[in-house]
C-alpha cells in the first residue's frame, strides 16, 4: 500500500469535504432562516469564497496526483488563489463596517481578475507565465520560475493586512457603542486570521522551497488540515451568526478639548447627578442589546460627547459601565431575593446580561478593579 499517496488522499479529502460541508450548511441558512438583507450579503460573499477555496484545493489534488490535465486550469487555479484573500477582505469589511455609507470597493475584484488574465495570456502564449527572457534581465531565475506562487502570496499577505486592520479599527470603536461587546467585538476571528497567515501566504511560500514541498508532513497535509480547521471555524461562526451587523455608524468623530468646553455651555452637557438619576430610575442596562445610540434621545446630547462622558468620569468605556451597572444590579437583586426559586442564571439574565459567561467575564474584571465606581 502506497501510504504516502493515502495520506495526501486524506488530507486533501479533509479540506474539500469540509469546505463542501459548509457550502452546504450556509446555502441551507440563506435559503431558509434568513430574513435580514445585511446578513444576506455576509452569507453570499461567504458562499463564493467557499466555491473558490472548493476550486483551488480540487484542482491542486488532481495536479499533485496527476489525475486529470484540462487546458486552462493552472490559469483559473491562479485567478482562485486571488479571488481567497479578496473575497475575505469582502467578508471582513461586511461585518465591520464603521458607517451606514460606507461601501465595498468592487475594484478589488477587478485588480483580480486583471492580474490573473494577463498571467493567463502570457502562460497560454509564451508556455511560462511570465516571459522568461524579460524578467531575467532583472531578477534571479529562481523569482522567474515561482512568480506566480510569489505573487500570490504577497496578494494574499496584503489582503489579510487589509482585512486584520479593518478588524482591529472596529474592535477599537465598538467597545465606546454596544453594551454587548463580547458578541460584537468579532474576538473568535483572530485565531482564523492565525490559521490564515499560516495557510494562504505561508504554505505558498514554503511550497517553492523543494525539502518542503516534498515533504509529506509540512508540505501537504498540514496545509490541508489547516484549512479544514480554517474553514469549519469560520463556518460555525457565520453559522450562529456571532456577529452584529451595525445599522449606523459607530465611528465616533474626534472631539477636541476646545469643542468639549464650548458643547459644555450647549444643551449636550451632562451633569453627572442627572445621568446618574436616569440609569437608577430607567434602568436602560436591563435591555441586553442596548446602544450608546439609545441613550441620546432621554439625555438630550450627542453619542461622541456621551462616550467621552462615561470614559472621563467613570474611567471606563461605555460597554464596561453598563455592564457594571448590571452587576451592581445583580448584587443588589440577589441580597433582596434570598433564598428563592430563581437560580444564578435566571437572575444573570434578568439583570440585562446577554449569557452567563458575560456576566462571570464582567464580575471577574470588577472583582480585579474593585475600586471603579459608578457613582
């Protein structure tokens, strides 16, 4: 029995079949449960990027095993290796979008498809893809016959930049705007951004390294089961939609000192007495997907001069106050009810936490910080 060749079968079998598998369970989820246009958009760009990836990994089996020669097929398997990262920074920019106006720039595409025509026009005429005789004048050989696998690599490389620093700008900003930061702040996306640099740039460039690349081990089924993880992980995700598609703008404005002073004698000031008056007697922390933007209409200000609020007076970003408001609320419900039916969680929950770990997350922080206050 040829074991090499039954590994590499089953690693390449791991990453297609996975990667079909989510295909499958997202296009049930668009076609069925979805309601929401925005989350349609993230389940399409998402359901492309699967088809692509199911494209790349197929062709790249049947070319290592070599099954099956088509004409054209090394040009598309190229074009795919772009359309991954291009397709992700879609993705990305989706779920972190910053403004209601902001839109995806489509020309992302079409640098794409620029970039894997003229590759293909010159490996179909010349039989390299790139003319040989030309780049040798000015680079090493070894550039000239991995030039795609470079390019692809450094596309892929920028592209995950793109879309890492999208995420860290929302992560910044979100904490000032949701009381729900855990489930808004897109966390579970950093270890699929480790498995990304890893797989989409980092396997290309070690491919061309020959002990690597002949490497059962490091240069096939690791990147294979890589991407299965890659692939399931971002799936399950998508899946229970951990995520929160914004209706207006979070991006706060920048406010400078002179700008605080002059709003203090306008009707946006807010005097800490009141402020603490309306979240005692409103409650507002008891809704669990409460907004900044909520607040605004009954404080009669705006949602930059309210965050720097809360930020200067409580020390704390607008997710940490509320969220402590809802422990104070905790504490104070739990030494009235004494010894009742209600369990820890139904108590947790009534308190405006969204689940029982945020409430642990919170309580553990303030138990740490014990000296911060709301009043």
């Amino acid at each position: 029995m040829d074991y090499k060749n039954l590994f590499l079968g089953l690693s390449f079998s791991a990453s297609v079949f996975s990667t079909f598998l989510c295909l499958i369970l997202l296009g049930v989820k668009l076609a069925r449960d979805v309601a929401d246009v925005a989350v349609k958009k993230v389940l399409i760009v998402s359901l492309f990027f699967y088809a692509i990836c199911i494209f790349f990994f197929s062709t790249t089996f049947f070319d290592v095993f070599s099954l099956l020669h088509i004409p054209y097929v090394a040009g598309l398997r190229f074009l795919s290796a772009l359309l991954m990262p291009t397709l992700f920074y879609h993705f990305i920019f989706l779920l972190t979008r910053l403004k209601k106006v902001e839109q995806f720039n489509y020309f992302n595409y079409a640098i794409s498809f620029l970039i894997g025509i003229v590759f293909y026009y010159y490996q179909e005429g010349t039989g390299e893809i790139i003319p040989v005789q030309f780049l040798e004048k000015i680079f090493f050989s070894f550039f000239v016959t991995y030039s795609d696998t470079l390019i692809a690599s450094f596309y892929n490389i920028v592209y995950l930049l793109l879309s890492l620093s999208r995420l860290m700008q929302y992560r910044k900003n979100i904490s000032n705007y949701s009381s729900n930061e855990e489930q808004d702040s897109l966390l579970w996306l950093y270890p699929i951004f480790v498995l990304g640099f890893l797989l989409l740039p980092g396997t290309m460039v070690l491919h061309i390294v020959p002990v690597v690349k002949d490497n059962l081990v490091f240069g096939q089924v690791i990147p294979n089961f890589f991407f299965m993880f890659f692939a399931i992980s971002l799936c399950y995700n998508i899946f229970c939609e951990n995520f929160a598609l914004v209706t207006e703008d979070i991006l706060e404005e920048n406010i400078t000192t002179t700008d605080l002073k002059k709003k203090k004698e306008k009707e946006l000031f807010i005097d800490k007495q009141t402020f603490e008056q309306y979240i005692v007697n409103k409650k507002p922390y008891l809704n669990p997907q409460l907004k900044i933007t909520d607040l605004l209409y009954d404080l009669m200000t705006n949602r930059s001069y309210l965050s720097q609020f809360i930020n200067t007076t409580y020390k704390m970003n607008f997710s940490q106050y509320i969220n402590h408001c809802r422990y104070l609320e905790y504490l104070a419900l739990q030494a009235s009810l004494g010894n009742t039916q209600k369990t820890q969680e139904d108590i947790v929950l009534s308190c405006g936490f969204r689940n029982y770990e945020s409430f642990k997350r919170t309580q553990d922080f303030f138990s740490k910080n014990s000296g911060n206050s709301t009043s």
